[in-house]
C-alpha cells in the first residue's frame, strides 16, 4: 500500500511538517514522487518511519538515528529487538516511579513509613538509564562493563545526603571553573582547584579513582562533542582549559 504525506503523517501520528523534514535531512525519503509533485511512501518507508518513532521515543537525536538507519549494515529485525529491551527498561522506570508515587501518597495519608532513599527510587535509575542511552557503548568500551556497573550500582545506593553533597560540589565546580578560566593559566591556583574539585565530584560516582582514569575522562571532553558542548556553552574553550588542568593536576601534562 501506498500513502501520501497527509496519509502517512495521519496514520502514524506525526505531522506532515515532520515527515517533510525527514526527507530534507535525509532520514526518510519517500519511495517516489508522482507526475503531480507529491511525495508517495510504500512499505519501506513505513517500515523505517516506525524504526525512527521507536528511536525517538527511547530519546535518540535524529542525527544518531539517521546514522543507524541509513548504515549499509542496519538490521531491522535486530533494531526491534533492541527496542522491546529498551522499552521493558523504560516500563521497568516508570513501575518504579507509580510505586513511589503510591508508597508517598501512603505515607501522607499516615498509612506507612517511608525512608529518604525509597523516596528517590526510580530518579536515580532514570539518571543511570539515560546516561547508558547517551554515554554507555563508548565508557564500556573505554573502561570495561565491571567498572561502569560497579559504579552504576554506587550511584544507585546513593543517600539523600550524598546527592545533596554531589550536587553543591557540581555548582562549585561550575562557579570556580569560570573564574580559573578567566586567568587563562591552567595551572593556575584556581585551576588546579577546579580540577581537585573535579576529583571529588568524580568520588561519588567512581568506585576507584586513579589519576590515568581522570586525565582519561579530561580528554574526553575535548574528544566527544557532546561533553565539549556542555562546557563550552557558556564560554568556548572551556573544555579544552578543563582538560589541561586536569593534566597539570594528575602530572599527565607539566
């Protein structure tokens, strides 16, 4: 069967504005165009329009997507059942959060107790979840499954207290990097404070440190674009200052 973009978009929810700009980036075409100008979809192209809704709802950029599907050597068979695992983990997070939901409505009624840490069930396995979705195949690699579960697993038990803790250190960090940055010295005093807070910061999260490990993740930030941009979005350079710091401070770099 074959469908217009009116009828495409109508069938499958999305817009026609969307499917148009699909085919402007070039991650679904349309099977043709008739003799009136109008783009026509077959079967193909539905098969991909659900791939990319699958993508889009596990929170997948269209620029990764449209690197998946367009590969000479993407599996569609595959693709789906990676899928159903990412959406029984999905529904796994939201059983969760209901629950906690339920446990908090319960405890406001005065019908049950309720701790600190089941109160934040189901946030912190939704942090460790997207951080997987984004980061996972790349610090597997880099570090070995053993070491990213150990630390997925401390972040998880994880107290109120702790969080707390982690959170103040992650604005501090912010703060005293933008104001080392400004002397443009890495090994400047304040730098290197940065980068000692950046150690603490990592504390909570790793379950070894090792100065190798945290020059390592310094590169990264000037390597992977992702992390580059979170630094650099408010002054471009950031990154690059963050990682020489961190080299002075590990003895990586003198």
């Amino acid at each position: 069967m074959e469908y217009t973009v009116q009828k495409l978009g109508s069938l499958a929810g999305v817009s026609t504005r969307t499917l148009r700009y699909y085919d402007e980036i070039g991650i679904l075409k349309p099977a043709r165009i008739n003799s009136s100008g109008y783009r026509i979809y077959g079967q193909k192209e539905v098969d991909r329009l659900q791939q990319i809704l699958f993508y889009r709802e596990l929170g997948v950029s269209l620029d990764r997507i449209k690197e998946i599907v367009t590969s000479p050597s993407f599996d569609g068979a595959a693709a789906l059942r990676e899928h159903r695992e990412k959406l029984l983990e999905k529904k796994e997070q939201l059983e969760l959060l209901i629950a906690n939901v339920d446990k908090t409505i319960a405890l406001t009624e005065g019908r049950m107790e309720m701790s600190d840490k089941e109160k934040f069930e189901g946030f912190k396995k939704k942090m460790i979840d997207e951080n997987e979705e984004k980061y996972g195949k790349e610090i597997r690699q880099k570090y070995g499954d053993d070491t990213v579960d150990k630390s997925n697993a401390k972040l998880q038990n994880m107290t109120q207290a702790q969080h707390d803790e982690v959170t103040a250190l992650a604005e501090q960090i912010t703060v005293t990097l933008a104001e080392a940055f400004k002397t443009g010295d890495p090994a400047d005093e304040l730098a290197q404070k940065a980068a000692e807070l950046h150690k603490q910061w990592l504390c909570y999260y790793w379950n070894e440190y090792s100065k190798e490990a945290h020059a390592g993740l310094a590169q990264v930030y000037v390597d992977d674009e992702r992390f580059t941009a979170y630094y650099d979005k408010e002054q471009p350079g950031t990154a690059a200052f963050l990682k020489d710091a961190i080299h002075i401070y590990t003895g990586m770099k003198r």
